[in-house]
C-alpha cells in the first residue's frame, strides 16, 4: 500500500488547514442530497466534525501497518452501528467526503488523489461493514443508573446495571449515551471495575468546560435514569503471560481505567509487583485516594504514588505526574499502563521514551469530550 499511503497523505496535506470547512461542506452535501440521515446524528454537530476527520485521519495514518488498519475499521464499523448506519449510507458518504475534499485543495487536485481516495474508501467501507456483520451483539445496550455520588463540584462515581449482559475486558473503553438529556451525542469512558458477576459498571466522570455529555453525566444524571452503552473497544488490558513487574499512570479520571485493572489482578496476581502513580491539579481532584489506598493496604504487590501539580500545600509529591513516574525507577523492565487527558498522556509518552522504555511495553488511552 504504499503508492497508495504516499497519495492519501499528499492529498490530505491539500486541505489539512481548512479540515473544518471540509467537515462542514461533508455534512451539508450528504443531508442536502439525503435528508433523512439528518436523524443519524446529534443536534449539536461542532463535536461530530472533529470526530469524522479524526476517524478519516487514522485510517489513513494506519495505512502502513495492515494488521492496525484492519482491526481498527472493523471495531470502528461495530462501533457505528450504534448509529443505526445501512450498508447503503456507505456509498452515500463517500462520494459526499471525496466531492469535499476536492473542493477545497485547490487546482493541485487530481485525477490520481480521486482514485486513490476511492480505493480506500472501498477498503475502508469493506472492513467497516464486514467488522458490523460479524458482530453478534445488539447495537447498544440499555442500562439503569443504580447509584450516582458527586466527588466534587466537577466529578461524578455512577453505577449503571445494563438489562443484557454486556461482556469487557478490564481496560477497554465504552460509548455512553446520556439519552435523557443528550441523544444521539456518545463519548467513551472506562469502567473503572473489571467484568463482575452481577453485570454493574462503574464510571468516574469528570465535566469538562462545555462538554455536553461530561456535564450531563455529571450535573443532570440520577438514580433511575436509562442510558445507552455501545459496544466495548480499545486494548489496553492485561496480558496473563506477562511475569514483569507493571506500573499503572493515571491522570485524574483516566484513574477509572487503572482500577479496572487493578481489580483484575487481585484474582489472580501474586508475582508481579505493581505501582501506581496517580496525579492531578489538587487533592480534590484525587477523588478516589481512599479506595486506592485501601486496595495497597490490602494487597502487598501494590503500591501508590500520588502527586499534584497545582497544590503547593498537598504533602505527596509535587508535579505534573509525568515527571514524578521519572523520579523512580529504573523501569527499561517494566509494562507500563497510561490513561488521562491527552496532553497528559503525551507528556508521560515522551518521559517514557526519553527513560528508554520499550514501546511494545507501553499501552494507553486518553479521553476527552
């Protein structure tokens, strides 16, 4: 694939600078032509814009590596079925998402970079559909709110008991739909429980300035209310072959993913040593200390590190938590778990890399609006 990565490259770099234009000449082509696909998507389309070319953009950055391309279009295409897309709407997109592109890249456009986004798109819609045929579950999941708390002014710990059973993997992430107050508009989160007998979820959500969803979940939601969750994806989860010892960093409420797998590893650990480092702005922020700190009492392999960055009073450590996990160590033999905001992440990937740590020993997420 290479001619063909080089091409889609080139020609995105066309129109790279005007992407929101391109997104907002995408949606008024397709709902001009196909008015009934307006009812697919959420009333406020500002945040929808910016996911559509971020999905674009991997796809065509995941070119190189066939194995990632193809696992990503078909939990991708599971994913939409949320949206309740037909495999007709497929062609309809298509053709909608190439005629924008051309229109704003200007007279360097050609015949080559059309065919070119038509080939992968092909590629791209084959996988997606055959990732939705293959899946056996229902579009979404039903859930009802059994417990709500607010940590703070900003975070929220809720619990929802989907009415399916509703199967995970510790790590991995879910959409949720706050369907009372923000239909059709759906943001990831992690539980923060691995799988349990009695089938509950719990999330730790933080509102985020004028998150529609966050602040819904947060402010609005209560006991008794009905949400949606669509299906569980992402990868960061535990490898039972593993004998290295693991370090778990998390940011704030990118904690929720890090207790799932803490969880998990209380049924079965008892060789790995497993640290902890979680920081945020200040101790209100350390929603969830005391949980964590009753697990490290608990468990002799597990130990807790906590820092602020904001908080000159706090008495842990002082920081952003990228550079308190470079404080201890070594860790060049250690898996590394990273979840938090995304600057938070990138900034934990960069100490890790400059600590020599393997990447093949690094998985994270990172979560916004």
């Amino acid at each position: 694939m290479g001619d063909l990565a080089r091409l889609l490259k080139e020609s995105w770099s066309l129109v790279e600078e005007h992407q929101d234009k391109v997104a907002g000449y995408f949606y008024a082509r397709m709902f001009l032509s196909h008015p009934d696909l307006r009812d697919l998507f959420p009333v406020q389309m500002d945040v929808q814009r910016t996911r559509l070319l971020s999905a674009i953009v991997t796809a065509v950055q995941t070119l190189e590596d066939p194995e990632r391309f193809d696992d990503y279009l078909r939990a991708l295409g599971r994913d939409h079925r949320k949206f309740h897309v037909l495999p007709e709407h497929y062609e309809v997109v298509g053709g909608a998402l190439i005629e924008s592109m051309r229109s704003f890249a200007g007279e360097q456009w050609g015949v080559e970079y059309d065919q070119a986004w038509a080939d992968a798109y092909a590629v791209i819609a084959s996988k997606m559909l055959a990732g939705a045929d293959a899946d056996q579950n229902p579009p979404y999941w039903y859930g009802e709110v059994v417990a709500h708390e607010r940590r703070s002014h900003d975070i929220a710990v809720f619990t929802v008991l989907p009415l399916q059973p509703l199967e995970f993997r510790a790590g991995q992430y879910l959409s949720l739909e706050a369907t009372p107050y923000q239909p059709r508009l759906w943001r990831t989160y992690s539980p923060a429980n691995a799988p349990r007998r009695d089938n509950s979820l719990e999330f730790h959500v933080r509102a985020l300035g004028a998150g529609w969803v966050s602040s819904a979940l947060v402010r609005r939601l209560k006991v008794g209310d009905m949400i949606k969750l669509a299906a569980p994806m992402g990868t960061m989860t535990l490898d039972r072959r593993s004998t290295r010892d693991a370090v778990f960093v998390a940011g704030g409420t990118g904690l929720a993913p890090v207790k799932s797998l803490l969880e998990e590893l209380t049924r079965y650990n008892r060789t790995r040593w497993v640290h902890v480092f979680f920081g945020a702005r200040t101790r209100d922020d350390l929603y969830d200390l005391a949980d964590l700190n009753r697990l490290a009492a608990r468990y002799p392999w597990l130990s807790v590190v906590t820092a602020c960055s904001e908080d000159p009073t706090f008495p842990g450590e002082q920081g952003n938590i990228s550079d308190i996990v470079a404080r201890y160590g070594p860790w060049n033999e250690h898996d590394f778990f990273v979840s938090g905001s995304g600057p938070m992440v990138k900034a934990t990937l960069k100490t890790l890399a400059e600590l020599q740590v393997p990447p093949m020993r690094i998985k994270y997420d990172s979560f916004t609006d």
